[in-house]
C-alpha cells in the first residue's frame, strides 16, 4: 500500500469525474465506492500492475497487485494523473473573484484528470474525434485489448508506442475498428517510437502556447479543438476547445437557447485570462456537481 498526501484544495472525486477520461480503458471507476483502477506500466513498457486509488482522510491510498514496479514510478504516476502537483492558486484567486464562479474554488474543482503518459491522452483524444462516446470507448478498449501489456489477473496496460507501431493500417481497421484513424494511429506510433515526435517533451516545454499548439497540430488528425483538449491536459488553458457540448451548453445557460458566434463565447471568459478554458468547461459542467 502506498500513501500519497493530498494537496489542501484537492479534491479526488471531482478531479477523477472531471471528464470522461475516468470511462476510459485501462481507468475503471467505481462512483458506488470511490475507487479509480487503472493498469500502470514500467518505463520500459515491459511489466504491468493493476492498481487501485481511493482517497481517506489526507491521503490518496494506492493498492497494488504483484508488482515489478518500483513505488516511485507508482507515486509519480498517480500524481501526474490526479494533477496532485498542479498549482490551482491562481485559477481559484480568478474565480473568487466571480460571485457565480466562486464555488468552483470552494469544492476544488479544475483538476482534469489525464493518463499517466502524453502518449496516452494523444491517442485518447484522437479516439474522441467526429464520433460518439460510445465508439471512443469501444476503439480504446479494443486498443487496450488486443496489443496492451498483461497485468497479473488479466487486465490489460494501454498500449505503448512500440507495441502500436507493431502492426499495419488494415489491424487498426479491423481488428480495432478505428476507421479513418488508422494511418493517423501508425504514423504516429512509428514516429514516438522511433523517437521522432516526443510527446512526453510537451509537459516541459517553455515554448509559448501558440507554438506548442502549432507543433501539436501537426500531428496527423489533430485540428484546434483537438490541440486545445490535448493542452488543458498539459496544463495550457489558453484555448476554450469549443465542440458542439460547449457550444450548446453555453447558448442554453447564458444566451436564451440562441445560437451565437464564437467570439461572443470568446469574450464571455476572457477574463479569465490564461485559465479561460478551464473556467468555461467547470461554468459548463456545474450541474454535474450540484449535489
């Protein structure tokens, strides 16, 4: 068992239903009992432990199966993936400011939970491009599936870059079903594999947002709201990611159910500055909280 302590204006079931992330293989969450399993891999992508987290009193408790991996990649990944060493201060100062988005800051919400590797959440979100949740989950579970890394028990790691750039463009559309994705899925996990895109190096870049978000374009399927997802997960929330959820959740809380331009949205949260994106999906998921 591994004790992680927790951040004083976090939250562990806020951060984990944040978005859908948590419905996603190899993450299981039980709401009943506020459990998120997840199956973590070594470095090396070589061995792989299902794992369980839970909050209890002022810690994040870890449990593990027959384990190879070291507990500091353990700690590492689960703070990475809870966002535990974020910094909220000025995001929650910006909407205390806001008489109606002061509680964002009083229940700890912001955290966007993410996968322990950028590799993971740049396939996750090209999964949820121009389809239903329901697809998305099933090519990420068929993903974790049939080329993960096999955990004790049977569970099933996401697959690394190595294992994806294993096979061909015809697997991708018929074993796992991803349709137009497919050669988007073998030219990137050749590219990470052979090093020539580096995923991991855009938590750490100094580069500004604009520039970042042009480099991660030019990853084959990513457009601006793809980019823009992707950078919220890196902690860049400049762009407000707008989709057909933002857009009809905004006309209908703050604009009478009638369709308005984007640059209305635009101006609705520049306030925010450099948290804006984080501001409009919290004001647009209030009611996921309420109770």
């Amino acid at each position: 068992m591994i004790k992680i302590p927790k951040p004083a204006d976090f939250s562990f079931k806020i951060t984990v239903q944040s978005h859908g992330w948590y419905d996603l293989s190899p993450f299981c969450y039980d709401k009943a009992e506020g459990i998120l399993n997840y199956v973590f891999l070594d470095e090396k992508g070589k061995n792989a432990v299902a794992g369980s987290m839970r909050e209890n009193g002022g810690s994040i408790v870890v449990e593990l199966g027959n384990s190879k991996i070291g507990q500091a990649r353990i700690e590492r990944d689960v703070k990475h993936l809870l966002r535990m060493d974020d910094d909220m201060s000025g995001f929650y100062d910006s909407v205390l400011k806001e008489d109606r988005f002061n509680w964002i800051a009083k229940i700890g919400a912001g955290r966007m939970l993410r996968s322990p590797t950028v590799f993971e959440d740049v396939v996750k979100t090209l999964c949820t491009t121009n389809c239903s949740w329901a697809l998305t989950k099933k090519v990420v579970e068929n993903l974790v599936e049939k080329l993960g890394k096999k955990a004790t028990g049977g569970l099933k790691a996401f697959p690394t870059a190595a294992a994806m750039a294993s096979v061909d463009e015809a697997f991708y559309r018929d074993e796992i079903r991803a349709g137009y994705r497919s050669p988007y899925f073998v030219e990137l996990s050749n590219a990470v594999a052979a090093g020539k895109v580096e995923p991991e190096n855009w938590l750490r870049s100094e580069k500004p947002t604009s520039e970042l978000r042009k480099e991660i374009k030019g990853v084959k399927g990513f457009g601006d709201y793809a980019a823009d997802n992707l950078l919220k997960l890196l902690g860049r929330y400049d762009g407000l990611a707008l989709d057909s959820f933002l857009r009809g959740s905004f006309i209908k809380k703050h604009n009478r159910d009638r369709p308005c331009a984007d640059k209305k949205i635009l101006k609705h949260y520049a306030k925010f500055g450099e948290w804006k994106a984080l501001a409009i999906w919290c004001d647009m998921t209030e009611h996921w909280f309420e109770k």
